[in-house]
C-alpha cells in the first residue's frame, strides 16, 4: 500500500488489519509497530523501496498522491511519475493485481493542473498491461481529514463561503477503504473498469445543501453564501502573496472548485453486488465533527 500514512491510506491500513490482512506500507517516517505489517521506508520515487514494497505481495493499493502544489511539474512528479514507478516495481515482481485511486478530477483534465496529472497517472495504469481497477473518489470527507475542516470551522463562525452554483458528490473515508480493500480480491466484475464512487445521493448534494448538512452536524444554523470566482481567484493570490509554495487556495484549486459538475456518473458506479455505501452522510457528518472536537480541532 502507497499513501498509508494519509487520510484515505490510515483508515484502508486499519480496515485492512483489522481484517486480518497483513500488509507491507510504505513510509517517509519512522512509524510506530504494529502486528501484520511491515512498514517499508523510502519513497515513490526510490525503486528499492518499491521494490521492496511489493516483493511477495498479492496486490497493491496505490493511493499515495498529490492534492496540492504550486505548478503542473509538481502535480505530475506526485501523481503521474509517482504512478509509473509503482507500476514498474510491480511488473518487474510478477504482481498483477493493482487497485489505483484517482479522483473524479481526471474527467476534467483541461481544467486544472491536478486533473491533468491524475488523468495522466490513469493513462498510464491503463496501459500497465496489469489487472487494474480505478476508484474515483469525489470530496471525501470523515475523521481526521484536514482538507475539509475549514469548511467545518466556517460553519461553526455561522457563515460559509461556498463555490458559485453546482453540484457534488461526497463519500465518507471508511466506505472508500472498505470498497478499495474489497477490490483487491475481486477481479471478475472489476477487472478494468473505471468506478466513480459517492455516498449515494442521487444527482449529488448542491453545495448551499452540503454546507446546511455541515451545519446540522454542528447543531447550529449557518448561512451559505456562493462566492463568485472572481473572488475565489484573488483569495488565491493573496494566498499565495502570504503563504507562498505552501497556499491552500490556489488558482488551480479555484479553478477546479468552480468546475458546476463533480457528481459521479450514475453508469459509472460499482455493482451493488460488490460495493454500496453504507455511511449515511448526515452521520457521518455528525461522527466527523465529534472527531474534531475531540482533536481539539473546533
């Protein structure tokens, strides 16, 4: 497994101890021991440490990318580079199963740098000659994720500030773990095939809907406010101005925000046979924040 240490890669490593699998993860720090794994140092682009990774396995997960970065070369050493070596450390060991996850930004490659590199890393899966599945994940969202926690904070000041009009989809992390472990057993029905993946809302959530849905979860009213892109870009600028190579709001992330379409495509979910969502979002939603504050977060 690449990406362990993450979001989305901590709670697939749980589920996947937790079932009794043992696992080889990779690592750019020291991590604590734990039963059935194996933590392997080193990084996507040290091939013996992948080489090592992937030495008597029976699948990979490969999840380890880049959400954020300051330029297209960036996107494309973490997302696509990154995915060319596990693929090759794979065929040189004889491994053919690989589940890879993408993102539903990869429908869009013209419109941002991070689409861009994750169609190119899905590209090259697709020519790996291996047995693969791609997950495309929407927002992702559950205990412990950072990427949506300033969506949180602005609910609980009252108000939020979202995207202009549009729709998403949204996927609690522990269904996203359990459908990528389930897919690495799974061949017949998932055998290269191209899977979006959500919490399923049918037609998705509009964001003012999502950010009540938040607001709920806090147990308070908050008013949502579409914010214009015009506006979104110069937060970005001024992101950058202050913070620079380490902005959150980029242009490149306005860019994909303001995108109206990030709900995954009805034909392109997974059999009910193999996967369906079993996280009510209003619960998650809920089981999320009480993390938070736990974190000491809110």
């Amino acid at each position: 497994m690449t990406g362990a240490t993450g979001f989305v890669g901590a709670e697939t490593l749980n589920q996947a101890l937790e079932s009794g699998y043992y696992v080889s993860a990779l690592t750019r720090r020291a991590q604590p021991p734990r039963a059935r794994l194996k933590w392997v140092p080193g990084s996507l682009d040290d091939a013996a440490a992948l080489d090592t990774l992937v030495r008597d396995v029976d699948a990979v997960i490969h999840i380890a990318g880049v959400v954020n970065a300051p330029d297209r070369d960036s996107f494309e050493v973490g997302n696509a580079r990154g995915t060319i070596a596990v693929v090759d450390a794979m065929r040189k060991r004889g491994v053919r199963r690989l589940v890879h996850v993408s993102s539903l930004a990869a429908r869009e490659p013209g419109l941002s740098d991070y689409g861009w590199s994750k169609e190119l890393a899905e590209r090259h899966v697709k020519a790996s000659g291996l047995d693969w599945t791609i997950v495309r994940p929407p927002a992702i969202y559950g205990p412990g994720d950072q990427e949506m926690l300033e969506l949180f904070r602005m609910a609980k000041r009252g108000v939020m500030l979202l995207p202009p009009g549009g729709r998403l989809s949204v996927i609690e992390v522990s269904d996203l773990a359990r459908l990528l472990l389930t897919l690495t057993g799974e061949t017949d029905m998932s055998l290269a095939q191209t899977y979006e993946v959500d919490d399923g809302t049918p037609q998705g959530w509009d964001h003012q809907d999502f950010g009540q849905a938040i607001g709920h979860a806090l147990g308070r009213t908050v008013r949502t406010m579409a914010t214009p892109a015009w506006l979104l870009g110069a937060g970005a600028r001024m992101d950058r101005f202050f913070r620079g190579k380490g902005a959150k709001l980029t242009p490149d992330r306005v860019r994909y925000f303001c995108h109206p379409d990030w709900v995954a495509a009805m034909g392109q979910h997974p059999p009910r046979a193999l996967w369906s969502p079993e996280v009510a979002t209003e619960d998650g939603l809920k089981a999320t924040v009480q993390a938070y504050r736990v974190k000491g977060w809110l």
